[in-house]
C-alpha cells in the first residue's frame, strides 16, 4: 500500500469499535496502518480490539469499500488520514 492508497484507511474508518481515538491508539502501537494489518487477531484482540472489530479488520465488507472508494473519487472528497 502507498500512502496515496486509501483502501486501508477506509478500512479502519469504517471498522465497528473504532473511532478516532482507537485509530490514533493503534497507528501508535503499531507505527503504521500495514502493521495494523499485519497484526495478527491475537495481538489486536491484546490491544483491545473485539472480535467484531478484527473481523472486519481481517475481512472487510468489499461492498461497502467499493461504495466508499466511489464517495471517495467525488470531487471535492477528501480522506483525512493521520501520520
């Protein structure tokens, strides 16, 4: 993933249980949003994470992502992301 990639932050925006603070609680933890991905449910169950959460971390609604990358494309949308 670049960081011109919004996939994975539209992932995260979108998971159950996780709002801002949880965001910026994981990237700190884990130091980017691949790690995140890369953890395994374990350790994010470890961190705090419910099931429902890593689930949707692990196997998003393609669906949904595919409707949000389209909301995304509009013009003037833009995703906000923290680094």
């Amino acid at each position: 993933m670049t960081k011109d990639d919004p996939y994975h932050w539209l992932i995260l925006n979108r998971a159950p249980g996780i709002g801002a603070r949880t965001l910026a609680q994981l990237l700190e933890k884990f130091g980017s949003v691949e790690n995140v991905f890369a953890a395994p449910a374990g350790e994010l169950r470890a961190f705090g994470l419910d099931d429902k959460s890593i689930k949707y971390i692990l196997s998003p609604d393609n669906n949904t992502l595919v409707k949000a990358e389209e909301w995304l494309k509009q013009d003037p949308t833009q995703l906000l992301t923290i680094d």
